[in-house]
C-alpha cells in the first residue's frame, strides 16, 4: 500500500483481474507480495502514463507543444 499508493480494497480487488500482482501466502493470515513484481507493475504505470501523455500532446497546437517541450528540456538540464 505504501510502495503503490493504492488502497488495500483496490489491491485486493484488481489481483483477480490481472491488473495488479497475486499476493503470496507467509502464513495462515499473512500475504506479501514479490517486490521486483511491484516494481515491475509500478514501471508499466509509468509507461501507460508517458504514453498518453505523448498521444496528448500530439493533439496540442504546435506553438504549446514547443513550449512545452522547452520547458520539459529546461527541467532535464537543471
């Protein structure tokens, strides 16, 4: 929950729908989760995300997609 940001209830609720890792048994009331596994979700987040944005950002007028782009190379430099 700490590492994802997602509650326990959305946890639980994407396991069975593929959209988030199975939990592994430790114990008779304990699961973990395999970290490189969430790590692993977590980067796909990132890249679902990137990829939007940049189908977004085609959609924009070209003078705000320069801007923006400025801006983004300023942010890389600094």
């Amino acid at each position: 929950m700490q590492k994802t940001g997602k509650s326990r209830p959305a946890i639980y609720a994407a396991m069975p729908r593929g959209q988030f890792p199975l939990s592994v048994s430790l114990g008779a009331r304990a699961v973990g989760w395999i970290e490189s596994e969430i790590d692993e979700w977590i980067e796909s987040r990132i890249a679902k995300s990137r990829s939007e944005d940049y189908s977004a950002v085609a959609k924009l007028p070209q003078a705000l997609r320069q801007r923006m782009q400025a801006r983004k190379a300023n942010e890389e430099r600094n």
